[in-house]
C-alpha cells in the first residue's frame, strides 16, 4: 500500500448505527486532518491532528469523534448521525501543519446516512 | 476571515486547446500559499500547483501554469493543451501564514472542467 488509504470506500449506516471510519498513511507524516466534502459546497476541514495530537476542531458536532493513536493511523468514529451527515470523508496527511506542505489525499469514504 | 471563491461551477474546453479556471480570495494578509488541487472523478484529489505570496513570478508545472495578482487577489489556472486525463474537479486553496491559524486551508467551492474529445 502506498500513499494515504481508507476505508470502507463506501458506507450506508442508520441513524442509530455506530460505525468507525479508517485511514492509513504510508509516507511517514507526521499531521493528519479529517475534511467533509459535499456536493457543490468547499472543503470543511474537521480535525487535525500533528504528533498524535488534536491540534483543530472545528465546531464540529460530537457525534464525530476522532482518534489518531499513533502519526500513521486516524479513525472517525461515527455515531447517532444525521441526514444531513452523508458526505465524502477524506482523509489526509502532511509532513507537519507547517506553511508550504503539500496535503496527501486519501479516495475517501462515501458515507449516506439514512 | 479568509474567503476563497471560484466563480465558475463548470468549464468546459476542447481537447488540445487551452483553458483558464477562475479564483479569487479574500485576504488582509501579506504572507500566504495558494494552492490549486485537482479531483479526477472517484479519485484522490492531488496537488497541480502552488504559489507563494511573496514571490511575484508565477509558478509552472509542465502544461499547468497560474496567473497570480496579487493586488487584484486573483489567482487563475491555466491549463495548455487540455488533455482528456485532466477532466476532474478543480479547487483553489488558501492558506494563511499566521501561525496561530494553524496554517488550516480554506477551500474554494470547486470547478467542474469537462474535456471535449
């Protein structure tokens, strides 16, 4: 495996199901962020994480809650969502939060909440 | 607060020929990157090019080049002979240099470019 991998790719949960979401980055990083994308609308980063540690959180709701036990895996994990939740979840990874790094993407997780 | 905006939801453009994507921000910084990212459908969204504020030449990659105004916060792609393997959706990025911003990007809502064969 290389680059930034999650998964599922894909994921249809109820509103009362608890579910975890995963991603993995091979390119020895340091920083990791969660972002939510929906149609037609920007990037929303969630969370970031440098060194394992919660350094960003963006207002977002605790029914997300996110873990990053060690600078190579992150987890988002999911619970009592809502509707209006489903999304693409993208992962991604950096050396540092510093300036210039470039963000690595992962494919992201198509999640419908229903 | 900074603010990205891309004007154009979608652009389309013939193969070969040669096309500009739109994005403007909003910002009272003087020490900044920008960044244009690209998502080809069901794929991971990847880096094409970046600019630093504080330098006046436009950056370069290949057949990717950006047309950087600073004055006019104005910071288009052009892409030179468009090929159908750039089809993808197209975001603008910003990112502050002000440490306690914590260098988070802001996200432009995206340019969908259609490549006609």
């Amino acid at each position: 495996e290389t680059g930034v991998t999650q998964t599922p790719r894909h994921l249809v949960m109820g509103m009362t199901n608890k579910k975890s979401l995963k991603c993995e980055q091979h390119l020895g990083h340091n920083a990791m962020y969660w972002y939510k994308q929906s149609a037609k609308k920007p990037l929303e980063l969630m969370f970031v994480y440098n060194f394992k540690e919660q350094t960003e959180n963006n207002s977002v709701p605790s029914r997300f809650s996110p873990e990053c036990p060690n600078s190579s895996h992150l987890f988002l994990h999911l619970h009592t969502l809502q509707p209006e939740d489903s999304a693409l979840y993208l992962c991604a990874s950096s050396q540092n939060t510093g300036l210039s790094n470039e963000q690595f993407f992962g494919p992201g997780t198509r999640l419908t909440v229903l | 607060a900074q603010t990205v905006t891309q004007s154009q939801p979608e652009m389309s453009v013939q193969e070969a020929e040669t096309v500009t994507l739109s994005c403007t921000y909003d910002t009272s910084e003087s020490d900044y990157y920008l960044f244009w990212y690209k998502q080809p459908p069901s794929r991971q969204m990847i880096l094409v090019i970046r600019q630093e504020a504080y330098k006046q030449q436009n950056a370069t990659e290949n057949r990717f080049s950006v047309n950087f105004q600073k004055a006019a916060k104005s910071f288009s792609l052009k892409i030179s002979d468009s090929q159908l393997g750039d089809a993808a959706m197209y975001f603008c990025a910003y990112r502050s240099g002000v440490m306690d911003s914590n260098y988070q990007l802001i996200w432009g809502a995206g340019t969908k470019l259609i490549i006609k064969p």
